[in-house]
C-alpha cells in the first residue's frame, strides 16, 4: 500500500472526523502503522469501518484513479500543493478533495453571513467580495444560500479567486439552486470538501466544515448575522486559530445584526468601509478603482432619496419632485450603473459602496 492509498482510505471512513485521525496518528505514529494495526483507538463502530473497507486494499487505487478521471483532486498533508494554512492544525484536516484550483499564495480573508439575510446584507456581501477581488484579495466562503453566495459571486464578478469550502462531497452542489455558482467556482475558482465525494449534506458536517473556512485565510469577516447564526462558529474557529475577526455593523434591535453587533461588543474590528478589511491585512487602504459616477440634478434628486433599506416608487416621486415616468427612467439608467438595484415590485435601494462620495 502506498502512503497515499492509505490517506485515500482514512479519508473513505464517514465516521472518522479530523479528531479521530489525529488521535489515531499520535498514538500509532507512522501511516503504516495505522494501516497494519489490528487494534486502532477508536470505537467499535469506527473500527468495523475501517476493517470493512481494508478488505479489498486493491479498490482504493481503483478508486483514486476513477476520481482523477473525473477531474475531481485528492490531496493529502504530504503533499506540496495543500494548502500551507491547513498543515498546522492537530485535528486537521488531513486530506481534501477538489474541483477547480486550490488557494492561491497571497492574502485571503473568509467572509460569511446569514443564510436568511436582508438584502442589505446580501448587497454589502457582493459589493466587499467584488472590493477585495478587485484588490487581489482571495475570498474564501461556504457557496452557503445568502452572504456566502453573494461574497463569492461578487468576487468572481470582478474577476478574482473565490474558493467554496463545501460541506457535502465536491462533487455535490448544495443547496441545489446554486448550480450556477457552483459551476463558475470550479472554472474560475475552486471547490474542495474533506468529505469523500457523494457526502450528502449532513447537518453536523457544516459546523466542522466552517474550521476550513476559516482556516483557509487571514482573517474573518461576519457580514450579517443572527443571534444563533452558524457564521458565528466560523468566526469562533478563526479566534481558536489564532486570527482576527471581523464585522459589518448592523441597526440596533434588528435580528439580523443581533450577531456581528454581539461581536464587535466582544472586540472584533468593525468594518465601517471595505478599506478596513485591507488594512486589517496590513494592505493598507485603497480606494475602488472604477471612478466616482457624476450624476445629473434628476439623477441626484432620486439618489438622495434611496438609501440602504428599500424605498418605494410612491415615496422616492414624492421626495424627488419628479413624476412617476420621469423617476422610472431615471432609476432605470441608474440599474445600468449598477448603482441601484430594485427588490421588489417597484421598491428600490442604493446599492453599497456605489454612487457619489462612496469608496
């Protein structure tokens, strides 16, 4: 057996988690080892497991090569392209599955949210993924429903690297109406799992995945969350590990910000402008490269009435003095710009880090 056949099999067994192989090495030291040891230090279920799948030694490199045939990568600690981040941790993880590429060197910062979020949330997720890509930040997320989507997508948008840290198997989208997301990760960016491919989204797989999250960049910012949000744990990872954490600022008695205000109480570094995550990075801050937008007296009359939270069409005309075909037009050329985005049935916004004095 070679070292990586027996990586493979560790990896093949559901019920050992990271502290199970760690625990498991240290206490029989070389791979060999614990490939030829009759008694391992675990419990009988897990030993039956890893019995059962020793038996036929011959269909794991079968199985390695039928993985590789599907472009799907198996990487180990040993290996010089895993992810330097990864190799200090004593419960893991040991190995990983990949589509797409792995992390690249160079600074790289996790941002996570809730699932639920508003749209101001979801927004403020795009425009930083889009922010840090545009300054050769690498984002690193969960391709989660909510901020984690929205972060990656940004990222990608503008032409960076995003990498989903997924818990099901790789080659399993989930949830499923991130499909698109999901295939532009594996050609632009990358997707890897721990779980063996086929996992299906198991509920436990999630806390645990969030430590390779984490564990994949410099630091960790938390968008918008709830009180028992599951992003809480990923930024509960980052400070085990040893790196900082930070968060959006939300309103006051608003549920969704009832977690990073928790946080930022607790003493994460607040992100009051995308700035802020680069020089938490000791980047320094920089401004968006795109130039300010010059607005005409109408478009400015409109914009003045938007704001972060949705404004209806009755509203805005009321405010701007403008009627209502006129308002339409204008907050029309605004989508354009990317400067306003509409949420609903004639309910608009601004939208963050875009329009006049924004950077």
């Amino acid at each position: 057996m070679t070292k990586r056949e027996i990586w493979y099999w560790l990896s093949t067994l559901p019920s050992w988690e990271g502290k199970t192989v760690g625990r498991v090495l240290e206490c029989l030291g070389p791979l060999e080892a614990v490939w030829n040891a009759r008694q391992l230090p675990v419990t009988p279920a897990q030993q039956r497991e890893a019995e059962e799948r020793r038996r036929e030694p011959e269909r794991l490199a079968e199985e390695l090569e039928a993985l590789e045939q599907r472009g799907i990568r198996f990487v180990c600690r040993e290996d010089p392209d895993f992810p330097p981040r990864l190799r200090r941790w004593r419960d893991g993880p040991f190995f990983l599955f990949a589509l797409g590429s792995l992390p690249p060197e160079g600074p790289a910062a996790a941002l996570v949210g809730a699932r639920k979020c508003t749209e101001y949330g979801r927004l403020q997720a795009e425009e930083l993924g889009r922010f840090l890509a545009e300054n050769g930040v690498a984002v690193i997320s969960g391709l989660a429903l909510g901020v984690d989507g929205a972060a990656q997508r940004g990222a990608l948008r503008a032409g960076g690297y995003s990498c989903g840290v997924l818990g099901t198997g790789v080659d399993v989208c989930y949830p499923a109406s991130h499909r698109t997301l999901y295939r532009e990760l594996q050609e632009k960016g990358g997707l890897i799992s721990e779980y063996a491919p086929g996992s299906p989204p198991l509920p436990y797989h999630f806390p645990l995945r969030n430590r390779i999250i984490s564990g994949l960049a410099d630091l960790t910012v938390v968008v918008e969350a709830g009180k028992k949000s599951g992003s809480l744990i990923t930024a509960d990872w980052a400070l085990e590990q040893g790196k900082d954490v930070l968060a959006v600022p939300g309103r006051m008695g608003d549920p969704m910000s009832q977690g990073c205000n928790r946080l930022i109480r607790q003493g994460a570094g607040i992100v009051a402008e995308p700035g802020d995550i680069l020089e938490a990075l000791g980047m320094g801050k920089k401004k968006r490269k795109s130039p300010e937008p010059r607005l005409t007296a109408e478009e400015q009359a409109v914009w003045r009435c938007l704001g972060t939270e949705p404004a209806g069409l009755d509203q805005i005309c009321a405010e701007s003095g403008q009627p209502v075909g006129a308002a339409l037009m204008i907050l029309l050329r605004l989508e354009m710009r990317q400067l306003v985005r509409q949420t609903g049935a004639g309910q608009y916004l601004r939208v963050p880090g875009r329009g006049p004095g924004a950077g």
